[in-house]
C-alpha cells in the first residue's frame, strides 16, 4: 500500500511537472487522439471529455477514448503522451492485439470474481479448518483477478510503446521532451506493474493458509 501511494504520488506530480512543458505544433489531446486515430485508419471511435483526474481510458465496448479535461484541452508533453497511449489500446483493439483479446475475454469472469471475492475469502479463512472448500473456491475466484492484472502489463506496455513511436515519428515530440512523455508513461505503467505484484502476493498469503489448516 505504502509502495502504490508513493507511486501514485509521483505519477501525479510528474503529470503536473510535464503538464507545463508545450509539444509541438499546439496540439491537444483531443487533437492527438483524433490525429492517431485518422493515422491508423481508425475511424469509428470517437474521443470525449471525462470528469475526474487522471481518469483516461479506452472503452472497447463503446469504442470511445476517455480523456480527463486536463488532457482532453491540454497541449503539452503530459497531455499528448497520455492520449496517444489511449489511443493505442484502440489500434490493439483494431488490430486484435493478442493480449487485449484475452483481458476482454476475462472482463465478465473478474467482474463477477471481484464481487463476491472478499466474501468467499472471508468465510474460508474463518471456517478454514471446518469448510476448506469455501477458502479454495476464494483462491480460485482471487486467482482470476490476478491473472487479469498480469494480462494487463503487456497490453499497458505496448500502448505505451505504440504512442512513443508515433509521437516520435510525427514530430509531435522533440528530442528533449520525448524522455519526458516516456518518463511520464512509464510512471503510469509502474502502477500497474505494483497492483499486479501486490495481487500476487496476496493471493500467496491466502494459498499458504489454504496449505497451513489443520486436517
């Protein structure tokens, strides 16, 4: 928890520091989004404006990119890095990128898994010793939802590498900002790198009392 706050505090203040550095020709997110998309011949999403900070994404079911107001109306490094890597879960979706095909296939599994998870987990530790099935049916559901987080590395890190590529490419970025937008998603991918170690970690703890109850 300590780990994923300071994270989290340092994604944001490098999104702040960034966010006060210009790209090139002015462009706002939007107009970053818009223009990688048209790029990649994707011309069936659409890019909106979404309350919050720090809430972008990418819906595949709606086939919209979801960008918060700062990047949405922004035009600097922090704004453009954040809506080409958006925008590269939507090429991944367009191009049937491999591991977004299976994070969506699990998206109705892990969503069904994280409600009732907690639960399931809570009454098998208690009853461990008389209903072990309770706890290792809580195992599996958790397991689920692990194997979801790993799945995601990849699919975060590609968009990231797809949206470097592309802003490199396109000029958008100059030699002295393109570290700063790479700095920028990096900070953003290692949170998902510590949710993933920490659901590892967590699903170790309850195996080990699964393993430890006494017969």
């Amino acid at each position: 928890m300590l780990i994923s706050y300071l994270i989290s505090s340092q994604l944001k203040s490098k999104f702040k520091e960034y966010s006060k550095i210009a790209v090139n020709y002015g462009l706002t997110g939007k107009e970053v989004a818009e223009k990688m998309l048209a790029e990649n011949d994707i011309y069936d999403v659409s890019v909106l404006s979404v309350e919050g900070e720090l809430t972008d994404h990418y819906d595949p079911r709606k086939k919209t990119v979801n960008l918060s107001r700062e990047v949405y109306y922004g035009s600097n490094v922090a704004a453009a890095a954040v809506a080409a890597h958006e925008c590269g879960h939507a090429i991944q979706h367009a191009r049937a990128y491999t591991f977004l095909e299976m994070r969506s296939a699990l998206v109705p599994v892990v969503s069904f898994a994280s409600n009732w998870v907690q639960w399931v987990l809570l009454a098998g530790v208690l009853l461990v010793n008389t209903f072990p099935s309770i706890l290792f049916l809580g195992i599996i559901l958790f397991a689920l939802t692990t194997l979801f987080s790993f799945i995601t590395l990849p699919v975060e890190i590609d968009a990231s590498r797809r949206a470097l590529v592309w802003l490199d490419n396109r000029g958008i970025t100059s030699q002295q900002t393109h570290s700063k937008a790479q700095d920028a998603l990096k900070w953003a991918a290692y949170t998902y790198v510590v949710a993933a170690l920490t659901s590892l970690a967590t699903l170790v703890y309850y195996i080990m009392i699964y393993l430890g109850r006494r017969e």
